[in-house]
C-alpha cells in the first residue's frame, strides 16, 4: 500500500495514534494507527464521505455508518477484516478495524497484471465465504469490489470495508434518493432502486473475479450513467483469459437475481478450478442471450490501471431516467425476441407442411430470385404494341383506298 506521512501525534478518541495513510477513496481515508490501550496496531478508517453529498444525506449516512459498523462488528471470520470499534470525533465516524498486512486485490493487478483462474478461484472461494458470513446475520457489504478485497502474500483474501454495508430490511438510497456505490460493480436491482439483498454481493463478487481474470471490469464506460445503463441492458464484454472461470462468471453475472449463481452452485466450481480440475458443465440461464464470442488468443497479462474503482453518488433524477431508458430499450428486445420467435414458428409451420425428404437427398435448389415488379414493364410493351397495330390499321386502309380508286 501506499506510504504516505500522517499526523504522528494526532489520537482518536482518547485511544487511538494515528500513523501512515494506508489509503484513500471516495467513502475516507485509512490509516495505520495504534491502539494505545491494547498496544496493537489497528486500521483506523475515518469515514469522511468525500463524494458529493447534501447535508441531510450525510447526516444520514453517517448515523447509518455508526448503525452498521456495529452490526459488522459482530462478524468474526477468518477472511474477513474484522471491526473491533466504532467511534466518532469531529462529527465523523471512525471505524476501528484488524489491520491485515496485505495489499489489495486493486494494487495486486494495478502491478502484476491479470491474474491466472486459480489464483482468482482461490481469492473467490475465500471472499465467498466472508459474504456467506455476513449473509447469514443479516449484512450485506454492498461494495465488493477489488479494491475492498485485501490478497496476501500466499494467495489468501480477506474482504474489508463494511462502510457502506447494510442490514438486510434496508433501504440503499439515502433520503434524497440518490445511489452511493461503485457502478462498475454495482448489480442491476441496485440500479433500479431495489432493496439490497444477498444476490447483490454476488453480483459483486462476479465483477470483481472477472476483473481479477480480465484486468478490466465488465461494465465500464469511464462515466456512471453510462456504465449502469451497461450494467442494466447489456452483455459483460467478452473474456480473453476466463477459461474454466468462464461459466462461473456467467452465473454470478446473471441480471435476474433469481436466476443468479449461490453459494451452493457457485462454491464447487470454484473448488475445481482452485484445484486445477474441470469444473461441472453450467446450464445457460434462462431467457439470457450467449455472449459476442472470444477472441481466440488472449495478449499477454500487463500491468495496468483497473478502472472502476471511485464511488460514486448517483441522482435520483438520473435514476429515474437509467429506468425508463432502460425500459423502451427491454421494450425494443422483447419486440425484436417476438418477431424472431414468430418468423422461427412460421419455419416450423411451413416444415410440418412440406413432404419429408429422404435423409441422403440433396438440398434443394435455391429459390429464383424474386424480381421487383416493375410498372414499366407492362405500361412499355402494351404501348408499342397499340402504336404498331395503330399503324398496321392506317396502312392497311390506305391501301384498300387506293385499290377502290378511292384516292
């Protein structure tokens, strides 16, 4: 992480010395920082909400922060960055967390590059089973995202940074009706207001192993409306360097949230990969379309920076136009999905009336081609053709008059 010089003497309610910046986003910033009671070092997350927010939002976030940092606090599992204290200075909260001696999956890629589908089935199987965790006493993390998942030096992952997580029952929008999150990673229900559920970290988790694979998010359009009108109406873009991560991907990535991969189906295929074994086959999901096929060689992994990462406050009225923009374009699909199901029922129609063909006979031949009727090709011929008999009529009673001596 990075080594940036803090205030030295600073302490936090009466207890804690602050050291090093750690890091900074866009919910605060964490610091290295000493417990001087427990004589141990502690993460020290200032939760200073440096998006843009109204006053009454953060009020409102704050009082969420104090709320949910102590329900969090009741999580206890090897792969989670536990919270052992909540307090608030400065009118700020201020989470006090397990300093865990590693870097984020966000740093590990931003240096190494793309990761191979073990090593990300093995960080997968371990942020699983932190979600698995909060999920069964009614929290979800609503931010998982690379840079909230901490990667040791042996491969192990811990997920951090419960700031923005919420009780099961809650609501994810503020009182404005504005969207905090990260776009990039944030499921579709998000999007459309809906309350936060398990599934959503799923989804989360999905974004995240697919960037740790890909070196890139699979929604990302450099702004948030674009990027969630991604997340809503289309396909991730395709992998490169998934392979046996590939299906996995696709279950978790699944827009219906009651179709969506769980941690029963998704757990076991990610044990196969992890171990280096083929993981069983995925049915597609119902009513998805395939994704654009693959490139067939991916380039090699380069280090780069991962975007996506900032979160971000989204507009109610923003919202409001992502779901009816998000609608005519469902609207248009499932026009287009009729028609192509009725043109497909007409071939079968034609099919059942047609006589059966012996399985060795040859394809038949093409149809002629249709030729446009023309107007020209009708009007032309019929008049030269009345200008010649008109003609032959002429000609013929010239000449009777001149045999009856009548010229």
């Amino acid at each position: 992480m990075s080594a940036d010089t803090g205030p030295q003497t600073r302490v936090v309610a009466g207890r804690y010395a602050l050291g090093q910046m750690l890091g900074k986003g866009g919910m605060g910033t964490v610091w290295l920082a000493t417990d001087q009671i427990l004589e141990r070092q502690v993460a020290l997350k200032e939760v200073t909400f440096s998006i843009h927010v109204t006053e009454e939002e953060r009020a409102v976030l704050r009082e969420r922060t104090m709320r949910e940092a102590r329900a969090a606090a009741r999580l206890e599992h090897p792969h989670v960055a536990t919270v052992y204290d909540v307090v608030e200075e400065g009118g700020k909260p201020w989470l006090v967390m397990k300093h865990v001696a590693a870097r984020s999956l966000q740093e590990v890629l931003e240096e190494q590059g793309p990761l191979p589908p073990r090593a990300v089935a093995r960080i997968g199987l371990d942020v699983l089973d932190a979600l698995e965790a909060a999920h069964e006493i009614g929290i979800v993390h609503r931010d998982v995202k690379p840079a909230n998942v901490l990667v040791s030096a042996d491969g192990r992952a811990c997920l951090t940074d419960f700031g923005i997580a919420t009780s099961t029952g809650d609501s994810s929008l503020t009182t404005q009706g504005a969207l905090i999150g990260s776009p990039s990673y944030m499921a579709p229900e998000r999007a459309h207001g809906e309350e936060p559920r398990p599934p959503v970290d799923l989804w989360s988790l999905g974004a995240t192993l697919y960037a740790a694979v890909e070196g890139r998010p699979p929604f990302d359009r450099g702004e948030a409306m674009a990027t969630l009108m991604s997340v809503v109406s289309e396909h991730p873009a395709p992998t490169l360097r998934a392979g046996p991560l590939e299906p996995v991907l696709g279950l978790l990535l699944t827009k219906d949230p009651a179709g969506r991969g769980t941690a029963e189906t998704v757990r076991p295929r990610l044990q196969a990969i992890a171990a280096g074994r083929v993981p069983d086959p995925v049915a597609a999901p119902p009513r998805q379309a395939a994704p654009p096929p693959r490139a067939a060689a991916p380039p090699p992994p380069t280090p780069a920076r991962v975007p996506g990462n900032s979160v971000e406050r989204i507009d109610s009225d923003d919202l409001r136009k992502l779901a009816s923009a998000s609608k005519a374009l469902l609207g248009s699909v499932a026009r287009d999905a009729r028609d192509v199901l009725s043109e497909r029922r007409r071939e079968r129609k034609d099919e059942r009336r047609s006589p059966a063909r012996p399985a060795a006979a040859a394809p038949p031949a093409a149809p002629p081609r249709r030729r446009r009727f023309k107007r020209r090709w009708v009007v032309v011929p019929v008049l030269t053709t009345v200008v010649v008999v008109v003609a032959l009529l002429v000609g013929a009673a010239i000449a009777l008059a001149a045999v009856f001596g009548l010229l």
